[in-house]
C-alpha cells in the first residue's frame, strides 16, 4: 500500500502529463482482478509451504519458551528458562568437537569433488561410466547407507577381508574407540556425499564456454593453468555454496551416526543430543530450544562466512 | 502490500497456527466399567500393541477369535507398531489412540486419569492381581499387566557345564569367576553385551531389587543415592564394568548384533546375557531354528543371595488400559479382562501370569527347586523415580549411561569407575532436590 501512494507522489511531482498519449485505466474491477491473480495461483504453494515449514518452526520456536514433555496435555511458559539453561551448561556444547571430525571429511570430500569433477570434465574414456559411478552413493537412503557401513565395519566384515586379502590382518575395533569410531563415520559422509559436490561442480565446470579452454591452449595454457584461471575462477560461488552447506551439515550431522551407533563411545553430535533431550529425557521444550540455538549458530557461521569471502558481485551470480 | 507486510503476515499466522495445534481435550476420570453378561457387549475395538510378530503370523487373530466365543458382538480389530513408544507418544496428543493400547512409559503416572479409563479400585483389583500400584493413580487402577517378568541371566547350560560349573553363583565374585573358567576351558564367549542393541544393557536396572532383596527398593531410588556403596545399582553396574574390564565380554561391543546373539547363545558360542524371562521363549525358538536343543537354554537368578536365598523380582510388561476417548468401554474392558484372565497369552510366553493365584511357569521349576524368593518391588515412588531420571539426564531406563559404562571398563573412554558412579549420583542427587515430591 505504501507502494502505491508513494508511486502516485512521484507521479505528481513530475508535473503535467507529457505529450505521449497514456492508454485509459483499465476499470476498478480488471485492476483487483490482476493484482488478485498471482496470489491465486500462489494459494496452494503458500498454504503448503506454511503449513509444511513455518507453522511447524513456529510451533518449536513456541515450544521452546515452555517446558512440554512432549505429550501431557498441560504445558506452562516458562520464558527463556530453557535458553539461560542451555548457555548455562556448558557440556552440552561439547559436542561440537565431534563435527570438527566431519568439518576435517568435508575438507576432504570437496577436494576430492573438485578433482574428479575437473578430470571428467576434460574427454575421458568411460566418462558417463565414472560420473555414474561418483553419483550412485548419494541416491541410496541414509538408514541404507548405515546398515551397509554397520556390516562393512563389523569385527571380520567387509573391511577386515579387503584388508587381510591385501596381507594387512588388522584386529582394530573400528567403531572401538571415539577417534576411530568418529573417522569411520566421517569416512561414510565423505562416501554418501562425494557424489552430491561432484555433481554440483561438474554442472557448473561444463557451465564454463569451450572457446576459453580453445583460446588458453592456443596461448599454450597447461590443464593446471587452465584450472586454476578459467575453472576456478568460474565456479566460485558453485563452491561458496557448497563450503556453506558442507559447514551446516557438519554442524548438524545426523543420520549415519544415530544409526550406527546411536552416539555412544564419543560420536554424539549436537542433534543427536537434541533428539535424545526431547525423546529420551522428555525435555521437548529445552531440546526445542536447542534447536533454536543450533538454528542460530549456523546462521551465525553463514554470516560470518559470507563477510570473510565476499562473492564477487560484479558477476551477478549469486547463489547463497 | 510490500514485502515486508508480506512476511509480517506469514509469520502471524503461522504463530496462529500454531497456537491452535497441541493439546487435546483434558477430560478427567472416566470409568470403564465390566458387563456382566457377556451377549450385550458389543461394538469394533481397536487394539494397539507393540507385538508386530504375533500380528504378521495370525496369532493375535486367534485370540481374538477365542474371545468372540465369548463375547460375540465385538469385532476386535489390531494395529501392530513397530516402533511402539515412538509412534504411540505422537499420538497420545490426539483422541486417536486405539480403544485399547499398552500405557508408553512417556506418560507421567499422574496424568494417567486424563488418558485412560479406570479399571477399578486398588483394593479390589489387588485381591485376585499382581501389578495394581504400577498404575495406581489416588486408588484407582489404570491398567493390567498381561505378563509378569522376571530379569535374570539366559545361559547355555552345556557350556557352563563344560566349563565345570555345577551351581548358580551366589556372589558377583563368584560369578565372574565361573566367566573366567568359561573363557578358559571352552570356545565361547563368557559375557555378551549387546552394546549395539543398547536396550539389553538398559535391563541391568531391574537388577534393583534382587541383591537387597528389598521390596522398597524404588523408594530408595528416589530417596538416596542410587550409586552408594552397597545398593543394588552399584552392585549391579559393578559386575558388568568388571566383565567387561577382565575380557569376559565379547571382543568389539560396537557392532554386536541382537537378533544373531540368540541362535549364538542357542549353539553355545555365547554363554551369558542378562536378559528377563521373556527372553527364554526366544532363545528356545532360536535353538529349534538352528537344530540344537531347546532344553540348553537356562535361566539363572543374579548371583546374590539375602539371607541364603537367592531374590527374584517380578514385575509388569506392558499394562493394558482404555482410551479414556474410546466409544466402546465395555468392550475394550472385556477385552483387557479376558486377555488377562483368560486368554493364555502368559502361558504361551512362557511368562508369570499376572494372577495371583496361578502357579509359576514351568521354565521357573528350577527356581522353585532352589527355593528362589519371589517378591513384587513396590512402585508407589515409581513417577518421582521416573521425573528424576529425566531431569538429571542419568537415565537409567536409557541405555546411554551404561554404553558409557562398558566404553569406561574396556578403556574407550578414560577414568574410574569409582568417580564415573559417583558422578551419575551427583547429579541424580541433584535432580532429587528440584523435584518436587
């Protein structure tokens, strides 16, 4: 509304109407009609997304000033109780040390993305074979994933044999101890989603005009040289988007560990924390909060991200 | 509109949303009377239980045909889930939760009488059954146990006679050193954990009970320090810290694997776990399966004894009740009294019958022969105990403190024993003074 008075102030100020001929107002009723008709058409899609993902954030954001167990009837606000006992207890901070573990894998994961997306970028034989091969992991469901790394893990499992059949007989327990327990499990998220970043970067690398690579090598551009100046530079925020998510998903790793080892021996991670606050201790109004929090702090470390390495805006590309 | 109208809006009502959504009706203290003339009972009932396997294989259906017999107007029908609390909690915020359901251990005692229709008085029912005061709310009874259990250890009889063991154990010290003979003398593994499970290890709490032989062990819970020198939880966390700690247990708990561990146990590559006696039936049916003798499997009270006699606890599965929003009362009452009385359901689980009356099941005879003191812990502290446990995060119905405790004994996890358990009682002692009695 502000929109249209302030339109009309303008129109005003700009004195009197020119000497093009302006077409009639179309009638009162045609002008509802047309301002009415996008909403119309963003009716179900808005009620879905409201009812689907706002209400039910609003309902955590309410449950989290309450002290709800999570299925009596009665529920009483108690203000920011929930939140002063959180940042009172330090140890539930703790737990953020498990995700330098998975922060160490995304390390790896997108380095390894990024090679196999730049090699397979270039001709190679069997190349749609290999992009397939990279992809697949990330199409199986999670609960999937942890049942086949759970035997792959196991005393004498699949890694025990592929070991032994190398010559190494290794007696290692490898969810044993909480350094190994916690690679093991950042070894699977590097598995499942190697194939999610290579996709990314291989779209945005072949993105990329051919001419540019013709020119560089008829300048007599190496492939590092052509990497490091064309592929680089042009999939930046390719890559900014997908350090964010990789630093989001560490922060709030999940499934893998839950299933594997529901987060004992030291690999319980913030959510896992969270779950078994609400679930377990029937704290539904502090893990609510808790969920808040973590909520907070990944916006937090987004922002912070996007202010250290600012996307180059000139480009117009803009993806986070 | 700009945009930040737009947004304005959206958020409000999503909060209006919200607001409205949550908690259902608060209706309080209805009864679920018996009939005493069968005929006239009628209407569709829906029962849920976590039993999915007896569902699948039709043998809740021959139940429910058995009790047509009696009661021919009612049509029962059963919805089985898999993961029973889980998906039972969510749904206790609605009035659609069956007509008749197991109680999830999610809901306090004292909200009972808004959940659930009243079976009768305390006094009366606790004539002729076991189990009233676990769900006893101002001497009413909420509902009905079908089974009763008894925690012990499930052993393979021919390993620990391999291993030159004739009697049951009567100390801890003793035990683990029958473990240790065990170890050396044949190929199987003394103790399994069942880590990976984690719920097998959640079953070491209803050691209580049994080495005090103390039937107001669950006061004391909520009273004192359940770790102090000399109660039952020590005692019973104790033994399994130093199974572990001396090697008795299997080599890498991490992946251990539940539904394995019954045909291992039946073939004697496992001696030991500390189960209840509903495990018995299973592991029986595991050693069928894969074509060793049933009469192996053992069962074995913990190894304490109080005035030379060894102690037993019984306690409730599961207790039945009435959606306290169920159309049909009468006949989800019928159903609750005739599964419990009549249905078989205890003798066919091999379990203690939740009447008072009714002898001990057959795989109990060695008990009886040893003289085993059967006694029924009271649950009058039972909530308190409960609240404390959540407010202090201990959870010993939950199985993280003692996957920390195996993780502390087989050196995953750095410290003693003695500071690990005198942490847990701090805070439990703690939590004690915040909640409210």
């Amino acid at each position: 509304m502000t929109d249209t008075t302030h339109q009309a102030a303008v129109r005003a100020a700009a004195g009197p109407p020119s000497a093009v001929p302006v077409p009639a107002p179309a009638p009162r009723r045609t002008r509802v009609w047309r301002g009415l008709t996008p909403w119309l058409f963003l009716i179900a899609p808005l009620a879905l997304l409201v009812t689907f993902t706002y209400a039910p954030i609003a309902n955590m954001v309410a449950y989290s000033f309450t002290d709800w167990d999570g299925v009596s009837p009665e529920l009483h606000y108690t203000g920011a109780h929930n939140y002063a006992e959180l940042l009172t207890r330090p140890e539930l901070f703790e737990v953020f040390w498990v995700s330098g573990y998975y922060l160490a894998a995304s390390a790896v994961q997108i380095a390894a993305a990024l090679y196999f997306a730049t090699i397979l970028s270039f001709n190679v034989r069997f190349r749609n074979f290999f992009k397939g091969l990279l992809f697949f992991p990330y199409l199986i469901n999670g609960v999937a994933i942890a049942f086949v790394f759970l035997y792959f893990f196991q005393d004498g499992g699949t890694l025990d044999s592929v070991l032994s059949l190398l010559g190494l007989h290794s007696d290692h327990a490898w969810l044993g101890t909480p350094v190994s327990a916690n690679v093991s499990l950042a070894g699977v998220s590097v598995w499942r989603y190697t194939g999610l970043n290579f996709v990314l970067f291989l779209g945005a690398i072949q993105s990329i005009p051919g001419d540019l690579y013709e020119a560089a090598e008829l300048d007599g551009a190496n492939r590092w040289q052509q990497f490091r100046h064309i592929i680089a530079p042009g999939i930046r925020p390719v890559l900014a988007l997908t350090v964010i998510l990789s630093i989001s998903g560490s922060l709030s790793a999940f499934e893998i560990p839950y299933i594997m080892t529901g987060g004992a021996t030291g690999t319980e991670t913030f959510v896992i924390q969270t779950v078994k606050l609400a679930f377990q201790f029937n704290k539904t109004g502090l893990a609510s909060a808790a969920a808040v929090v973590l909520l907070l702090i990944i916006l937090a470390v987004t922002w912070l991200q996007r202010r250290l390495v600012p996307d180059s805006v000139d480009k117009g590309v803009d993806l986070v | 509109m700009n945009r930040r109208t737009v947004l304005a809006l959206a958020a409000g009502t999503a909060l209006l949303l919200a607001g409205c959504t949550g908690t259902g009706g608060t209706s309080k203290g209805a009864e679920a009377p018996a009939s005493d003339d069968p005929s006239k009972v009628s209407g569709t009932i829906k029962v849920l239980t976590q039993r999915t396997d007896l569902v699948q294989d039709g043998t809740m259906k021959k139940y429910a045909a058995e009790f047509n017999k009696t009661y021919p107007k009612v049509k029962v029908e059963f919805e089985a889930l898999t993961d029973y609390e889980a998906d039972v909690k969510i749904r206790m915020n609605t009035k659609d939760y069956g007509d008749v359901l197991l109680i999830p251990a999610v809901i306090k005692k004292n909200d009972y009488p808004k959940f659930f229709a009243s079976l009768g008085t305390q006094a009366e029912r606790s004539k002729k059954y076991r189990f009233t005061d676990f769900t006893t709310v101002d001497g009413k009874v909420y509902g009905q146990s079908p089974i009763g259990v008894s925690p012990g250890f499930v052993y393979n009889k021919k390993v620990w006679r391999e291993a030159g063991v004739s009697k049951w154990p009567t100390t801890p010290a003793e035990f683990l050193s029958d473990l240790k003979a065990i170890k050396s003398k044949t190929d199987a593994t003394p103790y399994y954990t069942n880590f990976a499970a984690q719920w097998p290890l959640t079953s070491w709490t209803y050691v209580n009970g049994s080495p005090s032989c103390d039937t107001q062990a669950t006061t004391k819970l909520a009273e004192g320090d359940p770790w102090a020198m000399g109660s039952d939880l020590r005692v019973g966390d104790t033994l399994l810290y130093d199974i572990v700690h001396q090697g008795l247990a299997e080599k890498d708990p991490a992946t251990t694997n539940w539904e394995l561990s019954k045909p291992q146990l039946a073939k004697g590559k496992i001696a030991t776990q500390w189960l209840g006696t509903w495990a018995i039936i299973q592991f029986q049916d595991a050693a069928r399966k894969a074509g060793v003798s049933p009469d192996d499997i053992g069962f074995m009270p913990f190894p304490a004894q109080a005035g030379g006699r060894f102690c037993a606890v019984v306690s409730p599965d599961y207790s039945q009740a009435v959606n306290i929003n169920s159309q049909h009362k009468e006949a989800a009452r019928a159903w609750i009294d005739w599964f419990t009385d009549k249905s078989g359901y205890d003798k066919d689980n091999l379990a203690i019958s939740p009447l008072k009356s009714a002898p001990l099941p057959s795989v109990l005879k060695p008990y009886e022969d040893q003289g085993v003191k059967f006694i029924e812990v009271s649950d009058a502290k039972g909530a308190q105990v409960k609240e404390i446990d959540d407010q202090s995060e201990v959870g010993i119905y939950k199985p993280d403190y003692r996957q920390d405790l195996v993780d502390l004994a087989r050196g995953a996890r750095k410290g003693s024993l003695d500071d690990f358990l005198a942490g847990l009682g701090k805070k439990w002692t703690e939590a004690q003074k915040t909640v409210g009695s």
